[in-house]
C-alpha cells in the first residue's frame, strides 16, 4: 500500500501543467504543521510505525528464532516480515507528509511506492492463504495432517510473494518526479495511455480487495458452520476472533479503496473530499500492518506462551535468584501451553 500517495495519487497530471526534472522556481513553505488533520494523521503515522515496526521484529524474533518452524509460524513468519517491510518505508512517507515535498529523487519515488504495494498485495494475499489453510484444516483435517508440510507451505509463500511482485510493478513504471508551484513532488504519471489510470487503480481493487475478501469471507463462513455443527467445540471465542479478523481487514481497506475509484470521476467530486479521503484511507490501510501482529499471532496459545516465557526469562538473568522462582513455574505450565493448539 503507498503511503505516500494520500494527495500524490491524485493524477496532478491531468488538472495542472506539471514540469519533470526542473528545478523549483521559488522556495515551497511546508503549511502541513499548522493544518490540524495533517498534524493528527503524523501523530498517527509515527504510532503506526513505532507499534508496526516493533511489533513485527518481534513476531519475526519469536516465530522466526524462538519457536520450532511449522505451517503456522511460516505463516505468520512471512506475515510480519511483510508488515516490517512496511513499516521500515514509512519514515520515507512521514517526511514527505511533513515536508508536503518529495526529496529522495525519482528511484526512491518509484522504489518506495513499489516496496508499498508489495506489501499491499504480499500481506493480502497471505491473510488468504491462513484463511484457506484454517478452512482446509477444520473440514479436511485428516487431509491437512497429512499433507500440511513447512516445505508446501514456504513454496505458497513464494508463490504469493511473485505474484505480489508482478502485481505492484505498475508503481515502477507510472511512478514519477515533477515540480509544481516551486515544490518536488512524487506522483503517478498516467498520461502514457489514456486508460492507463483506470486499469491500475481497478485491478488494484479487483486483487487487493474484492477477491481477496470473497475468499476470506467464503473461508470463515464454512469455518463457523463447520464448528456450530461440532459437538466439541464449546467456547465462543473462534468465533469472536474470526469476526475480528474480518471486520478489521474490511475496515482498514474500503475506505482506500474506495476513494482511490472515486478519484477516477475526480471532475465530479470535490477535491477537498478526495484529498481528505485519501488521507484518512491510507491511514487506516496502514494501521492493519500493526493489527495483523495482534489479530493473527497474538491470540495463538503458543506463540503467546512463547513470548511470556522469553521475555520473563531475560528477566530472571537480570534478577538472578529470585527469578528462578519464575523460571520453574514456567517451566511446569509450559507442559500444559504447549497442548494447546495455535489455530485461532
């Protein structure tokens, strides 16, 4: 997701005589700190980046170093490391959200706009993937146990990885550097072909949103109806976390989506709106790489019990005797914890 677009996706192409590569005729004042949304959504931004940013390094320690490598920890291995990816650019677009001005030269603008979508399409498509993994586990489990392989599952990875790649390369071809009223900007240079806007911005929608929910939506559906008709399952709480997992992801991406469709009849709306729109939806868009860590390793039993056990044991070394108590208590409860199974 690029989000440095907010009001650079807007095509400026299309409204202003927008000159490339030339130098700025007068000195551009950045107003963005006396603007009171510019201000909220730069509190917001710097959160989404301390929280996405550490909290993934630390779903990566955890699943990637701390705990045995299975179908779930690939998961949610290949998850944050998207989200961390993410979050690491996000200075780029936080300076250039301050400055109102791009700085980093016309590569930066494609390769942060492109590292932006991969994310995008990377992140999207592996929340399909543990949705179909949870469906095929709960109605074909005696299937899953036998064919749920870590070797099957990082090939998927990769398979999700290449088709994100291919899908966030328009970014690399229409992405672009120009000066208007005495500033640099990064924007999308759409004049190449006439319908060049609306086939990105649709596909985009169609890959990034409308089938990637159809999916999920169908998945957690045959979820919740397998379950209701179990006899063993006796807490609400699968479905609960399952709703979670919906609403968040429908929430953190129509908004975007939306007003990234609407700016293609942008003559028939009001530019304020769509400048606004875009900003909030991007920012939402932006929260789900710090609510993925939450939604979707957090609430595991195992990964949770892995995370108070490592962080209460570099406790004991810093307390020495007294924390040995701690340690052996641990210890006794991790043969209960790790019974329990990760799938939420």
């Amino acid at each position: 997701m690029d989000y440095s677009d907010y009001y650079l996706d807007y095509n400026y192409s299309y409204e202003y005589n927008l000159t490339p590569h030339e130098e700025p005729v007068f000195q551009h004042k950045s107003t963005c700190l006396k603007d009171v949304l510019c201000v909220s959504l730069l509190v917001v931004s710097v959160i989404i980046f301390l929280l996405g940013f550490f909290g993934n390094a630390l779903v990566i320690w955890i699943s990637g170093f701390k705990m045995k490598k299975t179908v779930n920890t690939t998961w949610y291995l290949s998850l944050a490391i998207s989200d961390f990816v993410f979050c690491t650019f996000l200075p780029f677009s936080i300076t250039n959200m301050t400055m109102e001005e791009w700085i980093f030269g016309r590569f930066m603008c494609k390769f942060v706009s492109s590292v932006m979508f991969l994310n995008m399409f990377s992140s999207i498509f592996l929340l399909v993937v543990i949705s179909v993994d949870r469906c095929m586990s709960v109605v074909f489990p005696v299937w899953a146990q036998n064919h749920r392989t870590v070797k099957k599952a990082s090939v998927i990875v990769f398979l999700a990885w290449l088709l994100a790649i291919a899908l966030s390369f328009p970014s690399v071809i229409f992405r672009d550097v120009g000066t208007h009223l005495g500033r640099t900007i990064c924007f999308n240079n759409y004049t190449l072909s006439q319908h060049s806007h609306k086939i990105v911005a649709v596909s985009r929608f169609l890959a990034g949103f409308i089938v990637p929910f159809t999916i999920i939506i169908i998945c957690y559906s045959v979820i919740i109806l397998r379950l209701r008709t179990n006899k063993m399952t006796k807490s609400s709480k699968p479905f609960k976390v399952m709703t979670a997992l919906v609403a968040a992801f429908f929430i953190c991406w129509l908004p975007y989506h939306v007003f990234v469709l609407l700016e293609l009849d942008y003559q028939n709306y009001d530019h304020g709106i769509l400048i606004t729109g875009l900003k909030v939806g991007t920012s939402l868009a932006a929260a789900n790489s710090f609510l993925n860590p939450v939604l979707y390793v957090f609430m595991g039993n195992d990964f949770r019990h892995k995370f108070r056990s490592s962080v209460l044991s570099k406790m004991e070394n810093a307390m020495g005797d007294e924390g040995r108590t701690t340690s052996r208590y641990l210890s006794r409860s991790s043969s209960v914890d790790t019974r329990a199974s990760t799938h939420i």
